[in-house]
C-alpha cells in the first residue's frame, strides 16, 4: 500500500484492524469479528462515511449486507437475521421488525496507511486477497472524489463548502428527529500539526484533535464518568497519542489514556464520524461549520 492511501482503523478488545479503503470502495461491507463479539465495518464509498457497530451475538445471523438501495446517496444496509434495513449515516434501523433500534458503535479511526501504520504497527490490515476478481488499485467511480457532480440526487444542497470536503461531524439525537443539532470541522483546516479544540455541543463537553497533514480527526467526550471535565492540549510527534489534559494525562487517537493518574481510562465516544460534506448537510440540513468565519 502507498502510505498516502485512506484506510480505517478500528480498536475492538485489543486488537487493531486496517480496512483500506480502496477494498471498501467495493464491497463497502465486512463483518468481523469472532462469533460471540461480532461487529459490521461499514463503508459509504458515495458519501466518504465509514461506521462500526456491533452485531448480535445471539442471532443466529449477526451479519449485515448492501441492500442496494440509497438514501440522500448513502449506503442503506440489512440485517441478514431480521431483513430489517439500517441506515448508516442516521445510524439506526429505518424498517422491519428491529425499526428504530439503534446500533451500538464502537470508535473508527480514519487517516492516511502511513499514519495509521505508525501508530499501531502490529495492526491487522485487510488484505486483497478476499475471494472476489476486483482491481483494487482503479478506484471505480473516476473522478467522483474531487469533483463537485453527484450520482444520485439528495433533498438538500448547502454550497459554503465543496460538496467532497471531508469533515468530521458530531450530532445529537437520534438522527432522524427533526431536533437534530449537527456540527462539522473540515480537516483540511487543522493544519499541519494536531490541534486539539476543546468545546462545548449541546450539553456535551468535546474534544476534537486533528491533523490535516495527517489526514485524521476525532471526537471524544471530555468529561469523565465522574463529572470531571478535562481540558487537553494537543501533543505532536508522539504518535500514537494525541493529546495530554490538565491533570498530566497522555491519551491516544482511541481515546485511551496510556499514562498518568488516569491510565487505563477510556473517553466516551460520540456521535461523530468523517464523511463528505454535501453528505452531512443533505441528512442535517442545519448544519453549524467551525471553521467558517462566514457560517452560523
């Protein structure tokens, strides 16, 4: 793999896994997992969005498939147990017998195989070698990723941003509500080295760190389960981690603190994930921009 190739990683029990992208690009499905832990990867090559969730070990069929059908151009998926379908960016079950459930997600980290690579260098890649006749190396939908044209047709438009900006977004409720409140930061804004932001989203206290050189960005809740609320600083050069807070915490891109009083601690996930901008803005048309001086 080129180093500057996108990848996602995820952190389940211990292990790292590497699903590279231009794979995704064409099944855009994994289930994983052992059989009494499984989870589903999920990756939306038209919208740029990639999830985890955790399946149902007790179904007797805890996969997931690509049901071929799209909303606002997004990957719908269902269940092979109950046919019920998913919608991957409202995260939840929009029909069938598990309808309004929503998944239980477990933390993606998105960025460049070569960052990804340094900072877990004992992580699982996927390989190429999955049993279906694909050339990888041609990415099949052209030049889709940096031009401004669609495929499909989405309810709302908003043109503050290039409709392929990559953001990382954060949300509240439970997707599809009409009192969804959204905010996104575009990760070609971070800059060169990992800045770490420190704000407030509804009555949510976050940290966002990202790195625009890097290619990655997260977003984690900063206040502990017993009401803590920690302030971080960013920390560069030290991958895998990311960031040190104001009692002398070192924690790393999975939100895990590795040293200090804390060791061991893990920060709570958020609604939040990385996809293209016209996505985010179609699913939650109120969508609030931080880095935009001229935006709400």
């Amino acid at each position: 793999m080129d180093p500057s190739d996108l990848v996602i990683a995820v952190k389940h029990n211990g292990t790292v896994k590497i699903y590279p992208h231009d794979i995704m690009d064409w099944h855009e499905i994994v289930n994983d997992g052992p059989a009494n832990d499984p989870y589903v990867m999920s990756y939306c090559p038209l919208t740029g969005s990639a999830m985890a969730w955790l399946a149902t070990p007790t179904d007797a069929n805890s996969s997931f498939g690509v049901s071929g059908l799209l909303y606002n151009t997004n990957l719908l998926l269902y269940d092979r147990q109950t046919d019920s379908v998913w919608s991957q960016m409202f995260e939840i079950s929009i029909s069938g017998q598990r309808i309004r459930e929503i998944p239980e997600r477990i933390q993606v980290l998105e960025g460049k195989f070569g960052t990804l690579r340094d900072m877990y260098p004992s992580a699982l890649v996927m390989t190429r070698r999955t049993g279906f006749t694909r050339n990888y190396e041609n990415y099949p939908y052209g030049g889709y990723r940096e031009n401004t044209s669609l495929l499909f047709p989405v309810t709302h438009a908003d043109q503050r941003l290039h409709p392929k900006t990559r953001v990382i977004g954060i949300r509240s409720g439970s997707g599809i509500d009409a009192d969804t409140v959204t905010k996104v930061y575009q990760l070609g804004e971070f800059g060169p080295t990992t800045q770490a932001i420190n704000d407030q989203f509804q009555n949510q206290s976050i940290i966002i760190v990202g790195n625009t050189d890097l290619n990655f960005a997260v977003i984690y809740n900063r206040e502990l389960a017993d009401g803590t609320i920690l302030t971080f600083t960013a920390i560069n050069n030290d991958l895998p981690n990311i960031m040190s807070d104001d009692e002398g915490n070192v924690w790393d891109a999975f939100g895990t603190a590795v040293s200090g009083p804390r060791a061991g601690e893990q920060l709570s996930i958020t609604r939040s994930y990385t996809a293209y901008w016209f996505a985010w803005v179609a699913h939650f048309p109120d969508v609030e921009i931080h880095f935009n001086a001229d935006g709400p």
